[in-house]
C-alpha cells in the first residue's frame, strides 16, 4: 500500500469508529458534559490528531505534517468564533444543557459531509483556475477587516433562510420537553425546537466553511491534508465548546485575534505569486496571532 492509503486507512477506520462508538454507547444516555469529561475528551482529540500528524510525519515527510498542523491549528482557531455562535444559538431556542450534545453531536456529522464537499470543490478550482487564489484571499482579507471592526456578534435565527425555507414544509414547536426532534400534536408531525436549532447550527457552518475552507487552501492545496486536518479539528469541536462555553467571555480579543489570523491568511495568498512564506512561518505567525490574542485578554480583563 502507498503511504496516501495507509493513512487514509487509518483514518476512515479509526474516525468512524470513534464516532460511532460516541453515539452508541456515551450518547445512549443523555446528560450535562461536566467540566472534567470536557477535559478528558478535549484531550483525546488533540492527543489523536497529533498521533495522526505524527504518522503522516513518518509516512509523508515534515513538510506535510506541518501544512497538517498548520490547517488544523487554523480551522481549530476558527471554531473558537463559531462557539460565540452556538451559544446564542441554544439560549435562542432554550436548549437545555442536557441536550446540547446531543444536537452538537449530529451537527458535527452534516460538517463531516458538507466539509468534503466544499473542499473538493475549492481544491479543483484551484487547480483549474490560479487566479482563484486571489479571490479567496480577497474574501479572506475583506472577513478579517470586517470582523475587526465588529463590536459585536449579531444573529437572529428567525432570519435564518434553512429555517425559515423548513418552515413552510413543516410546522415548529415553540416548547417541547424532551430529546426528540421532532413530534406528533393534535395528528401532525412537527418539529421540535431541538431540530430548529441543530437546523440552525448546519446553517451556522456552511457560512463558516466559506471561511474556513480558503483559509486552509492557502497552507496546502493537498486534499487528504486539508480534509482530514478539518475534520480532526471539528470531531474535538463539542469537547471543546463545553470546556470554553462557560469563559468564552473573557477572551475579548479572541475575535481579534481571528480577525488578523484571517487577514494575514488572505494576504499570504494574495501576494503568493510575488512573496514565498513557508509554511513553517505561517504557523509560527498564526501560533502566535492566537496565543498573544489569549495573554492579551487575560492581562487586560473586560471592565465592569
């Protein structure tokens, strides 16, 4: 077997099993992710997807284990913003904490799909057409100034064009108690308000693959090395966002920081065809646009 096919063996072997074994056995009952299991499985992912790149070290050569790491460090950096997202997503649609993993859990799975999809599409029209990298750096650079100058996350879900598309198709409960999405009242299915919220979170993350995808074509236009690198990264994502969920409000310059992450990505790829940055520089600068973003917050709290 070539070195692609061992790794994508790995991969399409170890992944599923993960995830089946997660909605098999831990989801059968439903429960609030306390802090301590956060913990444990936040490492777990991280542990595994450095496993992973250790292996496509070993396989593949340092040059592609770092655009791996680099990509994964980007779209892991890039799901911090999406976290600010599902939280107003659930206090939205009162989703009980007992529930949220359950909808992250299936949200995680269309990403897994949709991820595939955009990456195969961006990754042929790169190849195709070159000049395409200038328009995903420009989209890059116009998110990361628009962000910037963002004072605040806004988002209505009620405005949500999925949402409202399903509305006329079926009918949504504004209360329902308990984990289904979707239930019977007077002899009509509807709905849950469960499902108009795991609706939402899909939609939620196919505007950020229109980010998420150009930002990592600028590191690698290899399709095992970007898809796989995306998907470790939004596997660890439900880990992650009940371990940062309950503090995300002290970053204050998280979102800063993601908006220069993306500006310096959009410029890389921009000034391409004239200026070579390595890899290993693009990921000692984004390493260090996130982590200065962190002390900086930490040094300079919100005030009161």
């Amino acid at each position: 077997m070539s070195d692609h096919a061992i790794l994508w063996t790995v991969f399409l072997t170890v992944v599923p099993a993960v995830m089946v074994f997660d909605l098999t056995v831990l989801q059968r009952r439903a429960h609030v992710i306390a802090l301590k299991e956060a913990v444990i499985w936040t490492g777990f992912w991280v542990g595994l997807a450095l496993s992973f790149n250790a292996g496509i070290w070993a396989l593949m050569g340092k040059e592609k284990a770092l655009e791996f790491l680099t990509a994964y460090l980007i779209e892991e950096s890039l799901s911090l913003d999406n976290m600010f997202v599902f939280i107003l997503i659930f206090s939205y649609f009162n989703v009980p904490a007992i529930y949220q993993p359950r909808i992250l859990h299936w949200g995680i799975l269309g990403a897994v799909v949709m991820r595939l999809f955009f990456i195969l599409a961006g990754v042929a029209l790169l190849n195709k057409f070159h000049w395409m990298i200038y328009v995903f750096g420009a989209v890059l650079v116009f998110t990361g100034l628009r962000m910037a100058v963002e004072r605040e996350q806004k988002m209505d879900p009620e405005r949500n064009v999925a949402l409202r598309l399903f509305k006329y198709f079926m009918p949504i409960l504004h209360r329902h108690d308990g984990p289904e999405f979707f239930a019977r009242q007077e002899g009509r299915l509807h709905a849950t308000p469960l499902f108009a919220a795991l609706l939402v979170v899909e939609a939620s993350d196919l505007i950020f693959a229109v980010d998420s995808i150009p930002a990592v074509l600028a590191v690698s236009t290899d399709t095992f090395i970007i898809y796989t690198s995306n998907i470790f990264a939004i596997l660890g994502l439900r880990a992650l966002y009940f371990l940062l969920a309950g503090i995300m409000g002290l970053f204050r310059f998280l979102k800063l920081g993601i908006a220069v992450l993306l500006t310096f990505v959009g410029a890389k790829m921009l000034l391409s065809g004239a200026v070579h940055i390595s890899t290993g520089v693009s990921l000692a600068v984004i390493a260090s646009i996130i982590a200065l973003s962190v002390i900086a917050s930490l040094i300079l709290p919100r005030r009161a």
